[in-house]
C-alpha cells in the first residue's frame, strides 16, 4: 500500500474516514493544516478525520535505480544536472543584478556632473552679472533722477533684491572649485617652502646695520599730513601710499619720481596692496568702501570697481597668494572674500563668538589657507579660509591689534598693538616672545617680517629692526632708527627687495627710504 501524495510507502500510515484514502502522517497533516480540504477529492478534511492504522515493520523496497551501478550513476547523473543548472540561474541573476547597479550608480554619476556643471554656470553668471552692474557708467545716475532716487545709502537698489529673510544680503559662497584652487596653491607654496633656502643677494646684518635714511619723499597733501599704509611691488619696485588725504600714490622708487596720483575716497585710505605685477592696486578707506585700480599704459591707474559690501570703516585689505583673491576687514565685525576678477563678494564671514569688536587689521598666511585678523579688542583671531571657521584665537595684548604678519617660514606669527609686539609659535598656538620697545602710552603701529623671514620690523615712535632666531634663542635689535617725521607716529615699515632698504611712513606727508647709499639712486628731495 503506498501514500496517495507521495507515491511511497508510509512509514505513520493513516486512513481518512472521508474518502478512504491512505496517506503519510506528516503529509496529510501539513496539508491539512495549509489547506484544510483533501488533497485527492478536495472534500473538507480536518485532523479528526483521519485514523492511524496500525502495521508491522515496514522495509522500503530499494529503488529499481538503486539496485545497479548504471542504475545509481544514472540517479547521481540527473542530480548533477540539476545542480548545475541551478547553479546556471543563479548566475544569470547575479549577471542581471550586477547590470543593475552598474547603470544605477552611471546615473547617479551623471546627476552629480549636471549638478556641479549648474552650479558652475551659476557663480559664472552671478560673477558675470556683479561685473557688468559694476560698469554701468556712474555718470548716468547724475543725468538720470529716477535712477538717483533708487539708490539709497550709497548702495546699489538691485541690491535690496539680494537680501535674506534675515536682513542680511546673501553670498553665493566660495565654490568647490576656488577651494580646490586654494588648496592647489597651498600645496605648491607648501613643498616649495620645505626646498626654501636665504638667498644670496639678501643684505647682510652688517648693511643693514650701517642704514641710513636715503631720501625723504614729499607724496601727500600738506593739508592732511600722514601716510597710513604703504606696498611694495617687488619686480618693478615702485612704491603705493595711502595717505590721510584720501588719496594712493604711486612712487617709482629708482627714479624717484610719482608715477600716478590716484584720487577717489572721499575719507582717509587705511590700507592700500599691490596685485600681481603691479598691474591692479587694491585700497580700502574709512569711507566705508574698497576700490579697484588698473594700471594703463601712460602710468596713470584707474579705478574699476567700487564695493560697497561694509557699513563700517575698512581697516585692511590682504591679497591671496594667487593674485585672484582679496579678503577686506572692517570694523562692522566682518570680513569679506572677494573675487578680484568680477570684484563680486563671495562671502561675508561675522563673528559669532558674541563680540561686537571690529577689524583692525588682516593678513593672509604665506600659503594662503589660513588668515589672521587683529580686533579693535585685542584679539587675534585665526580663521580656516575653506570654511570660513575661527580655528584658533589669542590673548594678551592691550589695546587694538594695529598690524598683523605672518613670516614667511610659514609658522611665526607678529602682532603689533598698544602694549608692543607679541610673536606667536603656529605650531603650538602660544605667546614665545613679546617686545615692548616703548612705554604704555605709545602703542606700536606696524610689524614687518621681510621677504625671506631673516628680518623684523617695527614701527612706533622709531623704527626698530630684529635678527629673526628661532623660538628660544634671542632676537637681537640690530638697528633703530628715529622717526626724523617729528611726529613720532611711525604708521608703516616695509622691507624691500631683499631687505636692501626699508620703506618708512609716518603722520606727515613724506615717504622716508633707509639704505645704503647707491651711486644710481635718486639723491634726497
């Protein structure tokens, strides 16, 4: 007798009351619990109706197959073969599968290319358009009175457009593109550094030592005596001031002539740098504004960007290492990452540590991923360009931070206010030596590190100049010179093309050059 699903003989054989019908134990009952009906006739069926029938030992017949070698190789032939083929589909759905994602993540590659494409011609556009309302001629808002009467504040109306549900205008932001810019011209800098050896044609201590002030330049207005800020084009070497006149001159320094008077800023100029080979000149004013000057071919610069992007005084303007970026600092409490190309603000970075101290002063470091600015609360505040975050601060000082200098090894710091000058260790962010070459009553205005980072310089009431050492050996005073300005307010020091004279500004109107006398020089005006 054999079970009438199985095909087999039973080993639990059992009888449904029903159809009389024999079945495996196990069988029936899992059937029956799955479907409740009989598998044969499909008449209801439940646990109930089945009996178990009570037999002898049961010895199952070998199979007709097993009783052979032929037989049982046949058997063992066909399992194979169905093991293979299995096998064979699993394979064609992993294939399938593999296909699958493979197109998936192509079309998540091409999301990502669109995506950074749009946004590229985003900031292009966006530059483009900053670019072309910037040179709309001034002159036909004074010929246009409904284009007069949208401009409110000396601010652009198309500006209000731009403004954020917090008040606040909105920045497009510097792209993934200019941080991997940045990041490229940190990395050449970088090895370049490592390579970095004095070179020979610098001027030995023993010259500078023997310095002595060359030539007395009269540049500015005897009405408003005083220049504030001075650069130095090193290739060409003419020398830019900007005066408590409100006007930039640019002085050729071999000759000894005033290359271009350039006149714009309605209140003093705080801060004046070179761009590239002199070609574009970058000032910010105390009238609130910060301007961009090309060089022409007659000598003369003219002035091709206003922004208008602070509400407060601009103290200081600083040029990255790539001559296509400038970051301004104000005392609004802000500074902002420009776009010399377009003059478009890229981003406009407050402090949100709670202080309402303003900037006095901004320094790119030599390799152009960090910048330091000096508050008008005596802070020193390093800040990470790539994400606009303030990755390190310092204490210490007493009054405003007047001038900030990075040393071109890449790791000194120098900071210039009330109470002196505090050298800073980047590496361990900590105070390794502070100068206090006059009394509490006249602050330090300028510091200066030279090209090479073998010499320092301060201006206060004279100027000063140091024999860099390392951070526990000592920094020798190896020159001071009295300010001859008779002002004693020595605003600006800076070194030139080899430390082989040192360009002075103090509050009158003349520019002061220390050096050796040189036969082909200019003679002293």
């Amino acid at each position: 007798m054999k079970c009438s699903i199985s095909g087999e003989v039973p080993e639990e054989p059992v009888v449904s009351k029903n159809s009389g019908l024999l079945f495996e134990k196990r069988l029936i009952e899992r059937h029956i619990l799955d479907y409740g009906k009989c598998p044969i006739t499909g008449e209801p069926l439940s646990i109930d109706d089945i009996v178990p029938i009570k037999t002898g030992k049961i010895v199952k017949p070998r199979p007709v197959q097993a009783a052979s070698i032929p037989g049982m190789l046949g058997m063992f032939q066909i399992e194979w073969d169905g093991l293979m083929l299995s096998n064979f589909a699993l394979e064609q759905q992993l294939h399938t599968a593999r296909q699958e994602l493979s197109h998936a993540l192509y079309q998540h590659d091409a999301a990502c290319r669109v995506i950074a494409r749009l946004k590229k011609e985003r900031d292009e556009a966006r530059a483009l358009l900053a670019q072309a309302e910037r040179q709309i001629p001034m002159s036909m808002a004074s010929h246009n009175a409904v284009s007069a009467a949208s401009i409110s504040n000396g601010k652009r109306a198309a500006e209000d457009d731009e403004m954020g549900s917090d008040g606040k205008r909105i920045r497009p932001g510097i792209s993934s593109s200019i941080i991997s810019e940045l990041t490229d011209c940190n990395t050449a800098l970088s090895q370049q550094r490592k390579k970095r050896q004095i070179p020979s044609s610098l001027a030995p201590i023993d010259s500078v030592e023997r310095y002595s002030q060359l030539t007395m330049n009269p540049l500015h207005k005897t009405s408003k005596p005083g220049i504030l800020s001075l650069d130095i084009q090193y290739s060409k070497d003419i020398i830019a001031t900007g005066g408590a006149d409100s006007n930039i001159v640019v002085f050729d320094r071999p000759s000894g002539q005033v290359v271009s008077t350039l006149s714009g800023h309605s209140k003093k100029v705080t801060s004046v740098k070179f761009v590239a080979e002199g070609e574009l000149v970058v000032s910010c004013s105390a009238d609130k504004t910060v301007r961009v000057w090309r060089g022409s071919e007659d000598g003369n610069y003219d002035c091709k960007q206003i922004l208008k992007d602070h509400t407060a005084e601009v103290q200081a303007v600083t040029v990255h290492a790539t001559n296509n970026y400038f970051v301004t600092a104000s005392l609004d409490n802000t500074w902002c990452f420009y776009e010399l190309a377009s003059g478009l603000c890229l981003t406009q970075v407050e402090d949100t540590s709670g202080s309402s101290d303003g900037y006095t002063s901004a320094a790119f470091h030599p390799d152009g991923l960090i910048l330091g600015t000096g508050t008008s609360g005596a802070i020193v505040k390093i800040w990470d360009v790539k994400s606009q975050s303030n990755v390190a601060r310092f204490d210490g000082h007493i009054g405003a931070v007047n001038a900030i200098s990075f040393s071109e090894n890449g790791y000194f710091l120098a900071t210039a206010a009330q109470d002196g000058v505090k050298l800073w260790d980047l590496r361990k962010l900590r105070n390794f030596r502070t100068f206090t070459p006059y009394d509490e009553n006249i602050p330090t205005q300028s510091v200066e590190f030279d090209h090479s980072g073998s010499y320092l310089a301060l201006g206060g009431s004279d100027i000063r100049v140091y024999q860099v050492a390392n951070v526990k050996s000592e920094w020798n005073c190896i020159k001071t010179f009295p300010d001859l300005s008779g002002t004693g307010k020595v605003t600006s020091v800076k070194f030139g093309p080899d430390a082989k004279y040192i360009a002075v500004g103090s509050m009158d109107r003349h520019l002061r050059i220390f050096g050796l006398p040189d036969e082909d020089g200019p003679s002293e005006s």
